[in-house]
C-alpha cells in the first residue's frame, strides 16, 4: 500500500498526474486499517507471551486457534471504531500536492484519533503487559524451577524487544509530529508535512520485517532452518553424484 502510494506521488511529480477516485479514497482509509492492524500484531505477540508466563496453565489461550482467530476479530472491531470518527470528519480526501489519498495533516481530529486507535491504545497495552509480566516475575522469586524461569526471561526479553521497536517506530514518527503541532499553533502548512511524515514510516515498514525476526527466536530459527536446508541439499546431491561416478567408473 505504502509502495502504491509513493509511485503515485512520483508519476504525479513527473507527469502532473491526478489519482482523484473513489479508489484512491478507499485506499486512503484501508491503508489507515492496515497500519493500525501492524501494531496489533505486536500488541499479539506480548499477549501471547504474557499467557505464557501468567496463565501457563490455561491450554484455551495458549491454543493455534485462538492466534488465527485474534486478527480477524481485531480486524472486525478496530474498523467501525475508526471509520466512526474518520468518515463523519471527512479525514481521508485526496491530496493534490502529494498525489496521493491519505488524512489530511491540517484535519486534526482525525489525525488525532487515527494516531490514538491505530498507535496509542496498542501502545499502552503492550507497556501494561510488559510491567506486568516483570511485577510477576518479581514475585515469584526462587519458587519456579530453573527451567521455567528460563523460559520466563526469554519471554520478557521478546517482549522488552517488541516495546523498543514500537517505541523506535514512534521515534521515526516524530518530524511528522512536530510540523503538524507547529500547524496547530502557526495555523501555516508545511508544504512538505504529508511527505515528511509517511517517509519515515515507508522506511519503518522496509526494516519492520528484519527487526520482528531477529526479535522472535521462533521465527529466526525457522528461517535459518530453511536456509540451511537448502544450503546442504546441493551439496548432499553434488556428493550423491560423485559417489555414482565412481561407481560407474569401477564396474567398467
């Protein structure tokens, strides 16, 4: 969707192209959806090892079902709760200096309440589990076994790791956030306000993927399995191969 949006914004600068359609509006406001859903996903991954830690007796919210249901349902709230406040305050029009459909900067409420659905509550959610998570560990003190305590840190560290790179992406945000407040107070729009603040977000998302997998150890030891994999499968058949030649060159 960003890759969509950046290509439109060059073929609008070289060639004064316009993307006005009721596409590009639906767009606009599905990206929204979309971005808000990636901090979810986040927001998954603390719940599911704060279940792991707290609740680890309880099999229901540790089960494969649960995490394939969780988005989807998410997906059914998160929507009507933005699309409540974004639509009736006409947030999302197409912007003719950027060639693109997104929430117009100088419309704050919906910039507002985009920021606080899509970033904030996830963020402050993950921040809650986390404490909790440490509260608790705090006050089992020595009564865990070695190996359950093991466990524990390592889930605590995904999660300490889950909290920088949200934090990081807030980081990436902030030029975005400091020429839409001047806004606020100058009532003068930057004219680059709306490239300033999705470039570093286009950015975020490119390194998004790197940074989740070497977070979760699950993850990277699946990708580094494959690789390996197929690291030995040419040289197991290149082997293969020259054990049969040599076959064939003795019978002869």
């Amino acid at each position: 969707m960003l890759i969509s949006m950046n290509i439109r914004s060059i073929l609008g600068d070289l060639y004064n192209q316009s993307f006005d359609s009721s596409w590009c509006i639906f767009s606009g406001y599905l990206a929204i959806i979309l971005l808000s859903m990636l901090y979810m996903n986040f927001l998954n991954q603390a719940f599911y090892r704060l279940i792991r830690i707290a609740y680890s007796q309880n099999r229901r919210l540790q089960s494969l079902k649960l995490y394939v249901m969780l988005p989807i349902i998410e997906l059914i709230i998160v929507t009507p709760i933005l699309l409540s406040v974004l639509i009736p305050v006409n947030a999302v029009i197409y912007l003719p200096h950027d060639h693109f459909c997104n929430t117009s900067s100088t419309n704050i409420p919906g910039v507002l309440w985009a920021a606080f659905v899509g970033y904030m509550c996830p963020l402050c959610c993950i921040s809650f589990i986390y404490m909790y998570i440490t509260r608790f560990i705090r006050q089992q003190g020595n009564i865990q076994i070695l190996i359950i305590k093991q466990r524990q840190s390592r889930d605590l560290l995904i999660i300490k790791r889950i909290l920088i790179i949200v934090n990081l992406l807030l980081i990436l945000g902030i030029p975005g956030m400091v020429l839409t407040f001047m806004f606020i107070i100058t009532g003068v729009e930057h004219p680059l306000l709306t490239r300033i603040t999705y470039f570093p977000v286009s950015v975020s998302q490119m390194g998004l993927s790197v940074a989740l997998l070497f977070s979760i150890p699950q993850l990277k030891n699946i990708v580094l399995n494959l690789l390996t994999t197929k690291t030995r499968t040419p040289v197991n058949q290149i082997v293969r191969g020259t054990v049969q030649m040599k076959t064939i060159t003795r019978t002869q």
